[in-house]
C-alpha cells in the first residue's frame, strides 16, 4: 500500500474558510520552506535566541536598554498579583531580576489579592505562597495574601478596580514600595481577575499620578508565542536592539528580564512549592511557556 501521510498540503484552498486563507497560505509558505531547507530553517528558529540570551545577560548589569533607572535604584519593589502561583508561573524573571539588578539592597514584597479559593483550598495556597516566596528571596513578613469578600477567585468576574486602587494604596504605603509590578490588560492568561487587577493599577495611576510609584505591566502574547519558551525572545528582543546595539538613550517606558539557568531553577522549585497546583500540564507549561523565561514590561501610562 502506498505511503500516505496527513498534510495540511493535502488541504485545498478552497475548503478553507475565507478570512483564514491568508494565514493558511503563509503555513503552507513555511512547510515548504522547511521541507526543503530543513538546515537553514532550524539555524534560524534557533541560533538568534541562543545569542541574544548570552548579549541581553553579558549587557543587563549595566545596560539602560534593557533595564530602566527605577529597576536599579528600587529599594522596595511590589509584585501586585491576584492569585497565589502567580508569582512564579508568570513574574519569576522580573521577580528575580529586579532584585538583583540594583548594587544594593532589595527587600521585595509580594500582594496577592485573593487566596486562589475557587476550588476549597485558599488556607492550603496561602501556606504554599510562603514556600514560593523562600525560593524568590522574598522575605515571609513581606509576602501577603488577601481574602476579602468582594476579591475571590472566580475566573468569570471582574473585581472593582476601585477597590484593587484602595487595597494597593494603603499596602504600598506599608511596605514602602517605590516600584510596582502586575500583570497588562491581557492579563497573560485572560483570566478576568488578572486584568482586574491591571485595571485597578491603572485606576490608581490615573486618579493619583503624584503618589503612586511607577507601575509596570507584563505583556500579554498569543498562544504560539507565549508557550514557545526561549524561541520567543527573537520577538520579544527586537524593541530593545536598537538602544543596546547603538547605545541610545535610556527607554523608561520598556525593561526587559532574561532568565539565567539558576532563575530558570528557582522559578521551578518555587513552583513546586505550590504542591496543590502541581498537575501533568504544569510540568509542561514550566518546559516550553515563555514567562518561565522572560519577562518584557511596559510602564503604565
């Protein structure tokens, strides 16, 4: 019997739906780029990130590029997130990083506005923070998880951004906090606390621009390029390349975090710390999500 193998080669155009062909026509451009120039094509998906990681981590002690004046004169960083595991599953580079960047001290805190209830186990993930915040350097007494009625885990609700503005606030005056740092308006999963929680930040560097510390956001990709781990970093670099090749000014606006081997680790055993989230498709997101790897934040305006 003949070989015959499923393609999407086999697929003729015709049977695509109209407003996808474009795209179709691009995949088809790449399987036959690749089919015939399979050497070419791995050299560059592969080798631009390999190099950029050696570049950004040779440049980041002392590049402005890559990251701005309020990363390395913080004293007091605040991670602000809605559920516990979010700090590791999606901040562990900024985290990391932004302790390590300034030539002193940093005493980092972390607010997590909702014990991650949904399911019955909001005491059990609260204890399990503790651990998380161990293995990122982030001191226990600085390490805070919230459980107030109006702000539960429930991934269908939004929270009211006036509240997240007031709980901030009052939490970032305790702490003494001079740099915050959230999630963006995607909320790198969708998850509507997630973008709750950048809607509140927002709310509050809107309404008290002179008081608030300067917020910065995660940004938020699509699919293929959040879980294509390191690979991601070709794109997620370009922004940065011409200030830290040429040497321009410095971008207060951008800051870009580059996981070395022993944050990558750091971020896993912080991880593991969150036993109760620990699942099959956790190991997989920790092997091949970009988040584990980078982290590129945008100030909020």
């Amino acid at each position: 019997m003949p070989d015959i193998r499923y393609s999407p080669l086999h697929i003729p155009s015709s049977r695509v739906p109209r407003p996808l062909r474009p795209l179709y026509r691009l995949l088809l451009l790449a399987i036959r780029f690749h089919s015939r120039h399979r050497l070419a094509f791995t050299l560059l998906t592969i080798l631009p990130p390999i190099f950029l990681v050696l570049i950004i981590r040779a440049a980041t002690p002392t590049s402005l590029a890559l990251i701005p004046t309020p990363f390395r004169t913080t004293r007091y960083p605040l991670l602000v997130v809605a559920h516990p595991d979010d700090e590791c599953l999606f901040f562990s580079p900024a985290v990391l990083g932004t302790i390590a960047a300034p030539k002193h001290d940093v005493d980092a805190a972390i607010l997590v506005l909702s014990n991650g209830n949904n399911y019955g186990l909001g005491d059990v993930r609260k204890v399990e923070l503790r651990g998380s915040c161990e293995e990122l350097g982030v001191r226990e007494e600085r390490c805070t998880v919230l459980n107030v009625p109006d702000l539960q885990d429930n991934p269908k609700e939004y929270w009211s951004s006036e509240r997240i503005a007031d709980i901030v606030k009052e939490h970032a005056a305790k702490v003494q906090a001079d740099l915050i740092i959230t999630f963006d308006s995607g909320g790198v999963s969708g998850h509507l606390n997630h973008i709750s929680v950048f809607r509140g930040l927002t709310h509050l560097v809107r309404t008290q621009p002179d008081t608030t510390p300067p917020v910065y956001a995660s940004t938020s990709v699509n699919l293929p390029r959040k879980y294509s781990s390191l690979l991601d970093l070709t794109l997620t670099a370009l922004p940065f390349l011409p200030r830290l090749i040429l040497g321009g000014a410095e971008n207060p606006d951008r800051a870009l975090f580059v996981a070395s081997w022993g944050d990558y680790l750091a971020a896993r055993r912080a991880f593991g710390r969150h036993a109760s989230q620990m699942s099959w498709d956790r190991h997989l997101y920790m092997i091949v999500c970009r988040y584990m790897m980078m982290n590129d934040l945008e100030r909020v305006r």
